[in-house]
C-alpha cells in the first residue's frame, strides 16, 4: 500500500481480505486502476544496515451504506455482509 499511496486514496487498510475485482480505492484520474496489493516484500536472510523504513500508510476512507451506493459506478456493484461493504467491478 505504500507504493500506491500517491496513486489515490484507499478504501481498504493493509489488514483488511482483499480479492480479484474489489474496488480498493479512488485513482487520482478519470480510469480505472488494476493493481495486485497481494504482492509482498522480499524476505532474505541478508540483513542491511539501514533495516526498514517506518511505512505511513494514510487511514482507509470508510463509507456507510448510503454513501457506498451512491459511490457506486454503473459497471460495479455492492457486496453487502453482516461484517463489511465491498466495492466490486462488474466483469
């Protein structure tokens, strides 16, 4: 999520299930963005002086029923739990 952080703002946070098709976030242009947040970091045994960076990741936006649906485009739909709203792109 670090990487993509320039990219647009977030509607999941990096501990959130995530699957194929999911709408994860606003692009800062007009199109549609596919990107994979499942890809993750490099684990080695070579150890660098400088170890990692702190990442700040900015909070998820968090939308409530009403504003889900009105965010909604013609080609997504809404995935609706007990537990979470989901985004999705519509094939």
């Amino acid at each position: 999520l670090n990487r993509l952080q320039d990219r647009g703002r977030f509607f999941v946070s990096s501990s959130d299930i995530i699957y194929k098709g999911q709408v994860i976030g606003e692009h800062n242009r007009d199109n549609d963005l596919a990107v994979n947040l499942v890809k993750g970091k490099q684990l080695t045994n070579m150890r660098k002086s400088g170890s990692d960076d702190a990442m700040k990741i900015a909070p998820k936006t968090e939308f409530s029923l009403e504003e889900s649906m009105e965010y909604i485009k013609d080609d997504e739909y809404l995935e609706i739990t007990p537990i979470s709203l989901r985004m999705r792109k519509i094939k």
